[in-house]
C-alpha cells in the first residue's frame, strides 16, 4: 500500500476534487501518510463506514457470534501521572492551555482486526487489513451545500452515573475545555470559509461502550464556502489537520509538547479518514483505534488535560475509552 508525503498528498487531494471524481482519502496524525484514491481503486480488504456510506462486502452485518474479551495492560498510573504533570508545568508557563494526552495499551483478544470491525456498533468505521481497525464516535468535518460543518467532541461520562448529563454539562473543567476546543476549531474554519458561527453549543450523545453507555459532548460549527471547494479540498484539509479536539490549543506548540511527552508514534490515530461523493463530504477522527504492533495489539486512548484536570480522573477517562462497541 504506497502512501505519500503531505506534499504530494494534499495535491493529490486537490487534483481528485478537481476531477469531479468520488474518492476516499487517509491522513496521518502527522500528516506524513496519506492515501487518496478513486473509490473503485481503492486497496483489497480496506472496509469503511461513514453514516449511510459504506465501502464494505455484503456479509459485513453478519451477525457476530464469536468471544468478545478484552484483556488490558495500560501504562502504569505513576507513569501517567508523571506525563500529566509535565503537561500542568507547560500550562503554567503558558504554553499551552489544552492538550489531548494519549497513550497505547497493550490488549490481548481472540478476535482478529476483520472481526472487530464485522462487530463494532460505531457509526464510523476504517479497517486497513493487517494494520489498524478504527470504530470512532467523532465527526471531522462534513460539507453540504457549499457549507462545512465540524464537530469538536470534548467532555466524557459513563451514562449510567447518577444524573451524568448534568453532571458534566455543569463541570467548570469540562466546561472551560469545550469552550476552548470550540474556540480553537472555530479559528480553524475561519481561515478556509466565511461567516463562521457556533450552531450548537454542548450537546450531549450517547454512545455504545462494551457493556456500558458514555455521554460525550459535541458542538457544531459552520461556515460557508464557495461554490469550488472541491478544488481545493486538499488545501482545506492542510489549513484544519490535525483535528483540534485530538491535539490542543494553540496548535504548534502543543503538538510539540505532545512529541515531546507522549514519546511515542501516534501514527494514523487521531488522524482523520473519509470520503467525497459529488458535492458532499463526510470525513471523521481516528479514535477508538486498535493497531497491530509486532506480534500483539495496542489500543491507543487518551483525553484532553487542562490546569484543572485530576490526575486519577483522567487515567479512568483514557482507561473507559478501551471498549469494543459490541
């Protein structure tokens, strides 16, 4: 599978758009891999879902009768308390204000990359055979109609507490974190469309996680493009990637502190994936993400950390985003 270089990879992207042709596209975190291709060219075995679009064989929705354990060995908490605290240091220099911390966890399961996928219950889904398998909650971006929508998802709970959803609507530390990722994300589309706006502010979905439910909240922002955004769909996706909700703010900096922290390749989680059909797009973040790593599996998970984050609090969040959604 021959990916390229940012370079040629968003030109690619431009020249595609330009074509009229349908086609599907794969960043990178670092935006150092991309493929684009036509969707009747795309590589043997690479499956997708994006809502009602799909690239996938007639047996996919083949009920699932197989074993559904998850072993997990995630990073100690010492270790992880140790990285957060380098974050809170940047912090208070004034580095950074929000940084999405991540890191992998060695998981052991009987189920194969095809077989999580086949399974999963998400409404975006990737599988590039004997890779990475992604069943992901979160919209990148969407444009319809000459406008382009992007959904910045910040503020986890298990749903099943006791009046979760109030509860995480009136925390001052989830508050202040949406409010910046918003504020981010809204910059973000402020240098590729016009008339940007907030559409919904803090709107809570509930999705599936193993054998609980999490509330996660989102907002919407729109702005509007001209009539040859296909063009230059390419340039769009340089100016916005990598997605802010997965990376912080301001984005330079802290994505070289989150280098320089995190200490290892992210690779494609936290990219984005997605497709362009006609005058429409969809395209969502890689997270929720299982890579193969030599002879074994890793999920990779994590959050957004603040000056006021818990140390403890946020090792549980990055530990309730390692579910199978089955």
């Amino acid at each position: 599978m021959d990916f390229l270089n940012q370079v040629e990879g968003f030109a690619r992207l431009d020249a595609l758009g330009a074509s009229g042709a349908d086609f599907f596209f794969l960043i990178s975190y670092d935006r150092e891999r991309i493929l684009a291709a036509p969707l009747n060219e795309l590589p043997d075995g690479l499956r997708y879902r994006l809502g009602s679009w799909s690239g996938e064989p007639p047996d996919t929705d083949t009920p699932f009768s197989g074993e559904k354990d998850l072993y997990i060995e995630p990073i100690p908490y010492r270790s992880y308390a140790q990285a957060l605290e380098r974050i809170k240091e940047e912090i208070r220099r004034g580095n950074t204000y929000l940084l999405n911390l991540t890191f992998p966890s060695l998981i052991e399961t009987t189920l194969s990359l095809e077989e999580i996928y086949r399974a999963a219950d998400a409404p975006y889904k990737l599988l590039l055979p004997e890779q990475f398998v992604c069943f992901s909650p979160e919209k990148f971006i969407t444009i319809q109609k000459n406008r382009i929508y992007t959904y910045p998802m910040k503020g986890t709970i298990d749903a099943t507490l006791s009046n979760a959803a109030e509860k995480i609507l009136a925390d001052p530390k989830e508050m202040a974190e949406h409010v910046m990722i918003t504020d981010l994300m809204r910059n973000d589309l402020n240098r590729i469309s016009e008339k940007v706006r907030v559409e919904k502010f803090r709107y809570l979905d509930k999705i599936h996680a193993g054998e609980k439910e999490l509330y996660q909240v989102s907002s919407e922002i729109v702005g509007e493009l001209g009539g040859n955004w296909r063009s230059r769909i390419g340039s769009i996706l340089r100016e916005i990637t990598p997605a802010g909700s997965i990376s912080g703010t301001p984005k330079k900096k802290t994505l070289q502190i989150i280098k320089e922290v995190e200490g290892y390749d992210r690779g494609f989680y936290t990219g984005i994936f997605g497709v362009c059909k006609g005058e429409e797009l969809r395209s969502a973040v890689l997270i929720r993400f299982v890579e193969k790593s030599g002879k074994g599996l890793v999920y990779k998970s994590g959050g957004g950390i603040t000056i006021d984050s818990d140390p403890l609090s946020e090792y549980r969040e990055l530990l309730e985003k390692i579910y199978f959604p089955f």
